[in-house]
C-alpha cells in the first residue's frame, strides 16, 4: 500500500495519531521472560520448556507450548486467533483460523478445557484454573 500525502506531512500524521489515539487504547504486550508461571493444578516452565500438571509432565509440541504460554503470560486477556497466531508462528495472519483452532484443540485434549475457554466472536482466553 502507498500513501501520497498532500500538504504538510507531518500535521497529517499528528492528525492520524491523535484520531487513533482518541478512539483505540494501546496495549504493549510484555516480551519478558518469566521463570515459572504457576495455576492450580498447572505448572508452566518457560526455559525449560516444561508443563506440569497436577505434578506429572504433559507433553506439548512446540506451537502447542508457545501458544499455552501466550494466553498464559496474560490470563483474563481475549486474543483472535490472528493476535495468537501473530505471537506464536511469527507471521501475518491472513487465514490463519484452522492453524490456532487446531493447536487450541491439542492443548485441550492434553490438559483440559477448563484454563482455555473461547469467547465466542472474539477469540480465546486463558484461565487462572
């Protein structure tokens, strides 16, 4: 996509920045690392790439563990599956539906369904337990 700007660039900018900022917050997601993410009955270990629960190791793959520690790292928040793919493959988007529902469904089979819940029309959430 090009954009020509007419006029004063820079007003036009400022212009588009304040309406964005006037109509949608920002959030900046955390990049940090954090050792040990701790739930009831689950037990996330990001270096070591492991997941416990309720003390025994459940084996995930890795877009399966990416993705649990995305939703995990912000509990209560609601990502579309595009936020979620973005975060975890890395790539745009665009038809990227059937690649999260999947590796969503995976992680439910191998840990439950009570800590991912879908939110219908927007997207999935993690659960503190």
């Amino acid at each position: 996509m090009i954009l020509i700007f007419e006029g004063d660039e820079e007003s036009i900018i400022n212009q588009i920045i304040s309406t964005l900022h006037d109509k949608k917050k920002v959030i900046q997601i955390s990049t940090e690392e954090v050792s040990i993410l701790t739930f009831p009955g689950l037990t996330i270990q990001p270096y070591q790439h492991r997941v416990l629960q309720d003390g025994k190791e459940v084996s995930l793959s890795h877009l399966e563990f990416a993705t649990l520690l995305f939703l995990a790292k912000h509990p209560g928040w609601v990502f579309s599956k595009t936020q979620i793919y973005e975060a975890v493959w890395k790539e745009p988007g665009e038809g990227c539906g059937a690649a999260v529902t999947n590796v969503i469904s995976q992680i439910r089979r191998k840990i439950g369904s009570k800590y991912i819940t879908t939110v219908i029309g927007s997207g999935y959430k993690f659960k503190e337990g």
